[in-house]
C-alpha cells in the first residue's frame, strides 16, 4: 500500500495542507517567508506536491522546489520549523508516527535543495 493511501488519499492530504497552513501562518518565525504569497496557490501547489511525495496519483506540475525556493534565504532552522508543522499536522490527523517518519525522510531530501542559508 502506498503512504498516500495509508495516510488517508486525497481528503487526508487536504485537511493536513489545511493544518499545517493554519500552523506556518500563526507562526511568527515563519511568517515573513509566506506574507507575500498567494496562500490559495501555495496550498495547492503543497497538496499537490505532497501527493506525488506520498505516492499519490496526481501529477505536480509547478516549478521545480529549487527554482521555486531560490533567493527566499531560506535557513535551516525554518526548514526544520517547516518539517515540524508538518509532522504535528500529520499527527492531528491520527497518522501513525512510522507514516510521519517515512514523510519526514523523504521531506529531508529535499533540504539541500530549499536550504541556502544553515543557520
């Protein structure tokens, strides 16, 4: 069974993108990186990124996570802040903490990509 299916498919993914939205904008950290966006946008580009990187069945079509990451300065810190939301989203949601462990190792891959600043 994919992660995507064991996560709970599509309405899983949509509540957790809701969570976790809900969670980067009430926070103050992370705010500054997200107040110029379009957060109807980013919330489907994440739902759909998020159900290619759970093994769903929609395709991602938006820019690449570096060209769409590049010159925002994104530090380490916020990243794992980032990481953190996520994973306390998943476990609103009741999703068993190997699921998030295995998101969570593929989310990381993705760190050398976003990241330009480590501190």
């Amino acid at each position: 069974m994919s992660l995507y299916d064991e996560i709970g498919g599509d309405a899983a993914i949509a509540a957790v993108v809701t969570e976790f939205w809900h969670r980067v904008s009430s926070d103050d950290f992370l705010w500054p990186w997200f107040s110029a966006i379009d957060s109807d946008q980013l919330r489907s580009h994440l739902h759909a990124y998020l159900t290619v990187a759970f093994d769903g069945p929609e395709q991602y079509e938006g820019r690449s996570m570096r060209r769409s990451h590049a010159g925002l300065n994104v530090t380490g810190a916020a990243f794992d802040r980032l990481l953190a939301h996520l994973g306390e989203s998943l476990v609103a949601f009741g999703t068993i903490p190997e699921n998030i462990a295995r998101v969570d190792a593929r989310l990381k891959l993705l760190r050398p990509v976003i990241v330009e600043r480590n501190f």
